[in-house]
C-alpha cells in the first residue's frame, strides 16, 4: 500500500499515535524500501527557484538507511548512506566519521538538545575536516506545503568546521529544520553556510511530493 501527500490531512490526524508508535530505540524504525520524497529548493541569495531533488530508500538495514538521490533534469544518481537517526555517513564524495552531525534524537520534545563531534574526508581532494555541531528543537509547529499540512518538531542546528592543519578557516553553518514524525522525514528545511563570516550558500527547501511503502 503506498501514501502519498494526498493523504497526510489524515496522517496529521494521526499525529498523538504516531508520536507514541516511535521507539527511541530504534527512531527510524518505520523508514521503509521505496519511501520517496521529493523538494523544491530556492536560491535565498537570488530569490530564484535553484532545483527539485528526489529522495528514495533503496535499502535499510539495522545501522544504516541507505538512499539514491536524484536532481531533476539530471540523469546521474548519487547513493547517499545514512545511519538510523538520519546522520549522513557518506554522499559519494565525502565519508563521515561517525556522521555529519546533523541526525536526529527521537524522541523530540521542545527544549531538548543534543551535541555531536565528527570529522569528514573529501574522497577527491583528500581534504580533512573537524566540526561540532548542537542541535536544538526549539518549537513545535503545525506546517503546510504544497504536499499537505504536517506536524513539526523545529529542529535549529549549529555547526562549526575546519581544517585540523589550520583551525583558522573555519565555516559556519546554521540549519533550521520541521521534521514531521508521519513522514520520517523534513518538511522544510533553511540552510545558510558562512565562510570568513561571509555568506557562501544560502537555501530553503520544502516538501512538494512523498510517498511510503507499507
């Protein structure tokens, strides 16, 4: 059985037993092969539209969910491997130790935090990097977007990054994020990226389609 966008007035319905469904044992628990979700992406800095990018779960093991990532108009796919908390590991180009720091910690309640520490290599460039982040859910919010209204936990992440060799080149990035638990997944995310305190990447990104295997 597979649920599209359509249905998720009902999914939201939904929410107080979907909420008490999740194990923090196990958060993703429900992320299932053939999962889809799809996302406009706007360029902040312009204020033009920048791609629309499709996500599917190809495979989900114990430790890891494992996805192809495409770009629309563009026939090439990236295998992107994160762990269970949706902390990404490896997207092809750079690998992760333990991940990028950017996961989840379910169960999510307003006011909780957490932090990670991680260091990243650059398979092409052979580049190292060290970043901290902490992360914070700052509200709980009821979301619509073109693919329905969802219930939100407002996850807000701070990270800062640089190279060991010179700890003086460091970017910055802030992301804010509504995951919403009936989707497994982000509904919108802003993510902006300094470097030498200058803005070097500024996007926002929403959910316009998903579906889910069952």
């Amino acid at each position: 059985m597979i649920r599209t966008g359509l249905l998720s007035i009902v999914a939201a319905a939904l929410w107080p037993c979907v909420l008490a469904a999740q194990s923090p044992g196990a958060p993703n628990e429900g992320v299932q092969v053939g999962d889809r979700w799809v996302f406009d992406r706007s360029d902040e800095m312009t204020g033009f539209p920048k791609d629309t990018y499709t996500r599917i779960v190809t495979a989900v093991s114990e430790k890891e969910i494992i996805t192809d990532f495409y770009v629309r108009g563009n026939s090439a796919k990236t295998i992107m491997i994160f762990d269970r908390d949706w902390g990404l590991i490896d997207n092809s180009t750079v690998k992760y130790k333990p991940n990028n720091g950017q996961g989840i910690r379910l169960p999510l309640a307003v006011g909780k935090s957490w932090r990670a520490e991680y260091d990243e290599k650059n398979y092409n460039t052979g580049a190292n990097m060290h970043g901290s982040a902490i992360s914070k859910v700052t509200a709980q919010e009821s979301l619509t977007t073109s693919a329905g209204t969802f219930d939100t936990f407002k996850i807000e992440i701070l990270i800062k990054a640089f190279p060991p060799a010179d700890p003086s080149k460091q970017w910055e990035y802030q992301i804010i994020r509504w995951y919403a638990p009936q989707v497994n997944y982000w509904v919108r995310e802003k993510y902006l990226a300094k470097f030498d305190k200058r803005t070097r990447v500024s996007t926002s990104t929403e959910l316009v389609d998903f579906s889910q295997k069952f």
